[in-house]
C-alpha cells in the first residue's frame, strides 16, 4: 500500500489533523512525530502545507462534508478528516481530483472507503467549491463578533484567503537594497510579497534585517532608543525583539525558558552583529541581579492573533485556555514588576485578539500595582495608522489591510513612579 506515490505524505497529513484536533496539540510541535516516516524535506513541507490549508478552510470543508451524507460524520471520524484532505487538495492547492482521492483511499483500507470515495465523487461531480474568503470556525466568529464587532470578524476571514506577506525589520543605519520592491510601513520596516523567498534576499548574510511581522516589531520600538541603558527582553526567543533593542542601543539580557529557542535567538545575534546576554531560565522563577531601566515582555498567551500564519489556533484555543493564559500574564507582570528602576519603563504585549489577555490584564496590573502609571503614547512616537489610544495599541484584522494586513496583538506602556 505504501508505494502508492504520495501516500506517506498524505499519512503524516493525517496525523498532524488528528494531533491538532483531537489532542490539541500546535501543528509545529506535531510535524516531527507525524512526519516521522518522511525523509524528504519535500515530502515534509507537502504534509505540513496539507494540513495547514485543511485547517484554514475546516469549516467550509465540514460543510461541503455534511452536505453529501446522509448522517453527519462524527467530527473525529477518520472518513471526515480523509475526505478534508483529498478535498482542500482538489479544491484549493491544484491537486488533480483523481490524484486527491487516489491517494487518501488507503488511508482508510479497511474502513469506510466506499463511503469517502462516494462522497468525494458526489461532490465533484457536482461543481464544489470552497468560498472566499474562507470562514471562520463558528465559535470563533461568534466570540470575535461579540468583542470587536462584525467588520472585525469580515477582516480577519479576509486574512485567511491570501499568504501573508514577509516583513522585514532593518539594524539601525541599514536601508533596503535597490532591488527589493516593496512598502515601508513604519520606520526600518520592509513589506515584501507572500512567499518571497527569504534566502535570495540581499543583506541577510550580512545581517542587515531579520524576518519579523510588522505588529511584533511595535513593542520594542515603544521603549525608544537605549543609549546604552539596561532592559530586559522576557520570554525573547526567537529574538526579534532583542535585536531591536540591542540596535536601538539597549544593554540587553534575552531570557527565555527553551533552550532551543535560544539557540535559534544566539544564530540570529551572530549574523546580525548584534549582541545581548542570553539567559535560559523561567522569570517565575530566575531573577535579575540588578535593577534595569526598561522591560519588554511579550508574554505567552494563546497566540489567536497569528492565526493566518498558524491556523491550527482556531481551532484548539478554547476560552478556559484563554483564562488560564490571563492569569499566568498576570503573575509574570507581578512578579517582573519589581525588577525596574524608579521611572524605567515596562511594556507587555500579546500576540492575542483575545481582550482577557490583554486589556482586562493590563487593566488589572495598574489596579493593584499604584506605584505603576499609564504611559500614553505621545504624538511622533509612531504613524497616524497605529491605532493608538493612550497607553495602549490594539492591532485587530483590518489595520494595514491594504497592505496586506498585520497580525492581531495588543501592547500596554507602563511607567514606575520616580519616587
């Protein structure tokens, strides 16, 4: 069976389903064990861009699904998942519909194949397709409609129709070669197209500019320029942030708790030029041996705002998730609250469009950390096209969408009292 072309990759596209749907598992972390089979780097990216695509359009797949039988599948069922696979191959990435359900049918030797292979053909035959843009799991339509409004909800499932496009953040002093054709958005930012290949980009072997989205690159730059003071980057890797601050002029320390992260974190300083004092350690537990000026911390959370890059979030956050991510961005503000110097400057963010993870947190830190004020974002600091509002930024779906649009996150400024 194993020698039907394409079958192995098909497999482990599979497996990377089940491991996010069923077990809730993020889909990077899955790809090794589900790829495990897999020995062409080829073979692994086909599998992983299987699954991604079947979990950007899961909804709209279901629906082609259950409107071809007479019972719905169970949402488990290896038949559904077989047929999500063969159908997001035939109806969204170019595969021939006899490749597509040639080789998902021995993915379900033995089980239900007349049923996958009946469902498929019934809905071939008679014109399926998916929409666009595509939509959004209903839970999570529901609950971004009832935080941030309908418009809101239209622009993030317009996110998911197109790849997102490859941001550039520049070491201070370097521009842009001739050759790259694309928009700046906010100062030593570079747009360039979805897919663009990184590799054949000028100035990455010299370090000039790291991949980094253009909402991520907002924090750091709300600290301003270091001038040779201390800052501490908290949960840093892979590093894009610490290598903003190291280029603005920070003394920096990048703490982190994954070793391999900071490896990752260690290549990008070496290749930049940039340097920063690399710590592996939880905050909740390691601290500092001094006081510094600044704070960035970019706290773990549920990561739904960078959904069109990692699709599987929409579907295995759930709101208990949410909280519990809440009240751990809580602790980690208090405890790293007493680590800044009288009128050093701390900033949280999150890569979350979820409100209890960033605005109710941050509300809740300058309720019951008084020597703490609001420090609003003054006029000049960033472009009119930040939306802005006092201390905080709220990137939602629709910001920059003409551009190509950014990645949900939300960034809180806070100053220690002088005294």
């Amino acid at each position: 069976m194993d020698d039907v072309a394409g079958l192995p990759a098909r497999r482990a596209a599979l497996r990377l389903l089940d491991a996010v749907l069923r077990k809730g598992l993020p889909l990077e972390a899955a790809l090794d064990v589900a790829a495990r089979d897999l020995t062409r780097a080829d073979d692994r990216g086909f599998a992983h861009a299987i699954a991604a695509e079947a979990l950007r359009r899961l909804a709209d797949l279901d629906a082609l699904i259950d409107s071809a039988t007479r019972r719905p599948l169970p949402d488990d069922a290896k038949a559904r998942s077989a047929l999500r696979i063969a159908l997001v191959q035939a109806l969204a990435m170019d595969t021939p519909p006899h490749a597509a359900i040639a080789t998902v049918l021995p993915l379900v030797h033995g089980g239900p194949r007349k049923l996958v292979h009946g469902v498929f053909g019934t809905l071939m035959r008679g014109g399926a397709s998916l929409p666009t843009p595509p939509s959004l799991p209903p839970a999570v339509a529901a609950r971004w409609e009832r935080h941030w409004g309908p418009e809101v909800v239209a622009a993030a499932a317009a996110l998911l129709a197109a790849p997102p496009p490859l941001d550039l953040i520049f070491a201070a002093g370097a521009e842009p070669s001739d050759q790259m054709d694309g928009v700046g958005l906010l100062p030593g930012h570079l747009r360039l197209p979805g897919r663009t290949a990184v590799a054949g980009l000028t100035g990455y072997g010299e370090g000039r500019w790291w991949v980094q989205d253009v909402a991520a690159s907002i924090p750091a730059r709300l600290l301003g320029t270091g001038e040779g003071r201390t800052a501490l980057d908290l949960c840093a890797a892979p590093g894009g942030k610490t290598m903003q601050l190291a280029s603005a002029g920070f003394d920096v320390t990048a703490v982190d708790s994954s070793e391999s992260r900071l490896a990752r974190l260690s290549e990008n300083l070496a290749r930049t030029g940039l340097s920063a004092r690399i710590v592996a350690g939880d905050i909740m537990r390691w601290s500092p041996p001094e006081k510094v000026d600044a704070i960035l911390l970019d706290a773990p959370c549920s990561a739904t705002g960078i959904y069109r890059r990692h699709p599987d979030v929409l579907h295995r956050v759930r709101p208990k998730a949410i909280a519990e991510l809440a009240e751990t961005q809580a602790a980690m503000l208090d405890r790293v609250s007493g680590w800044l110097k009288p009128g050093g400057t701390l900033v949280y963010s999150v890569c979350s469009l979820e409100p209890e993870e960033g605005e109710q947190v941050a509300e809740g830190f300058l309720r019951t950390h008084r020597s703490y004020q609001a420090a609003h974002v003054s006029a000049g600091e960033l472009p009119e096209t930040i939306p802005v509002e006092g201390h905080r930024i709220r990137m939602l779906p629709g910001v920059f969408a003409e551009a190509g649009g950014a990645d949900g996150f939300f960034i809180a400024r806070f100053r220690r009292s002088a005294d």
